[in-house]
C-alpha cells in the first residue's frame, strides 16, 4: 500500500471515528476515500462497515445504566434488526455492483439530509424529555415499530450511512421521549445492524484487509479522540462540515455518473 494511501485512510478513519462519537455521519467520509483511491463500492461499503463497527459497538458502554429500562423493547427489536440487516447485506451482496455504483449518489444524498436534519430531531426529542412520559406500549405501537426498525435495518446492512439518526428519529416520532433511553436503544440496534452487515461481508470475502487494518487503528483513535474531546469542539460546526462534505461528495458522483 503506498504511504500516502495509508495516511490518507488513517487520518480518515481517525476523522469519522471522532464525527460519530461527537455527532454521527463518519460513513460519509471514509467511504468516498476508498473510492477514491480504486476500490470499488461494493468493497468500500464493506470495508468502511467492518472498519467502523468496533467503534460503533463501543458506544453501548457508555448508556450501559440504561440498558435495563430498555429490555422489553430489546426482545422485540434484536431479532427484527438482525433480519432486517442481513437482507441488507445480502441484497448488496448478491445485486449488481453496477447498479449499486448507480445508486450510491442517491444512497449519500439521503445520509446526508439525515444528517442534516440531526439537530432538528435532537431539539424535539430533548424537548419532550422533559415531560417524563414513560415508553409507548400496546399491540399497535409494537407492530409499526417494529416494521419501521426492519426497513432501517434492512437500509443499515445495505449501506448504513445514518443509520443511527434514523432510528433516533422513528423513536421519536413513535412516541419515546427520554433522550438516554433512545440512544442507548439506538446504539445497541445499530452495532448489531452493523455487526452482522460485517459478518456477512467477510464471509463473502468483500473486506479489503490491509485497508481495514489501517482504518481500524485510525477509528478507534478517532472515537477516543471525539470521546474525550468532545465537549471542547463546535458540534454546529462539525454538523456544518459534515452536510457541506456530503452535499460536495453527492454532487461529485452525480457527475461522475453523468
């Protein structure tokens, strides 16, 4: 691997570890980088999915007092998740590299308005937190949340790309209110979403390993980077470069595909 591809997936890696830990949104940065330097995006997809999701799984840690108030939703919501992304990944897997590369301008378009709309879906959730309501229940809540969790799921092992805004904003809109409740619920789907997306892609030998060693080391700098740091920086700033990187990266592979 020559050194100026190493320190770019390093630094990149580093980048997206430090974004999801302060606000989310590192898939749109490390996986244009791999494209950028030749992998195909079937590969990159993959490859920045098992990079990341060390990470990502150790975001549960730190909600781990809240796990116990989220159990019953966790019953009903692990198998679905599991399912959901293993179709995810198996529909990358097994359609056409060529009309996933059509769809990636789309597929980075919408990660990007997700994450635009971050803050949106934070201030009303935070909103409404203080009300204390407690966590919705019946027959009829359970069947649409667990509908709309299979479609993010399925959409996660697919591609992933703001994943975690989604569900946070399905939540809220089925009625949870308690922010660290949400998120802790958020963090355990998505790292299993993720976990097994990247089960299957290296069974299916997508994973390009010197690349994912490298992204690895600079991941899990970047997540205790922005865990550590995170208070020091601009969150309105970050979210600000993050959606301008997007909407830049979006533009590019519509025109590449023109």
């Amino acid at each position: 691997m020559p050194w100026i591809e190493m320190i770019s997936l390093l630094a990149a890696a580093c980048v997206a570890g430090v974004i999801n830990a302060v606000a989310g949104g590192g898939t749109l940065i490390t996986f244009p980088v791999l494209i950028l330097f030749g992998m195909n995006p079937v590969e990159a997809n993959a490859t920045s999915a098992l990079s990341l999701v060390i990470g990502t799984s150790g975001s549960i840690y730190g909600f781990r007092k809240h796990i116990s108030e989220i159990r019953p939703w966790l019953a009903s919501f692990i198998p679905v998740s599991l399912a959901g992304g293993f179709l995810g990944s198996f529909l990358l897997t097994h359609g056409s590299e060529s009309s996933f590369a059509r769809l990636v301008p789309y597929l980075v378009l919408f990660a990007t308005v997700l994450f635009m709309i971050q803050g949106v879906v934070r201030r009303r959730v935070a909103h409404h937190a203080v009300l204390g309501t407690p966590l919705p229940s019946g027959r009829r809540h359970l069947i649409i949340a667990m509908t709309f969790q299979l479609l993010v799921s399925v959409y996660g092992g697919y591609f992933g790309a703001g994943i975690g805004i989604l569900m946070l904003a399905t939540l809220g809109f089925l009625g949870f209110s308690h922010i660290h409740q949400m998120n802790a619920l958020k963090n355990v789907l998505g790292s299993l979403i993720n976990l097994v997306a990247a089960i299957w892609f290296t069974v299916n030998g997508l994973i390009d390993w010197p690349c994912m060693a490298v992204m690895t080391v600079g991941a899990v700098a970047g997540y205790y980077i922005g865990a550590t740091y995170s208070q020091r920086l601009s969150q309105e700033k970050v979210r600000y470069l993050i959606t301008a990187i997007g909407l830049i990266i979006t533009v590019a592979m519509f025109w590449k595909l023109r």
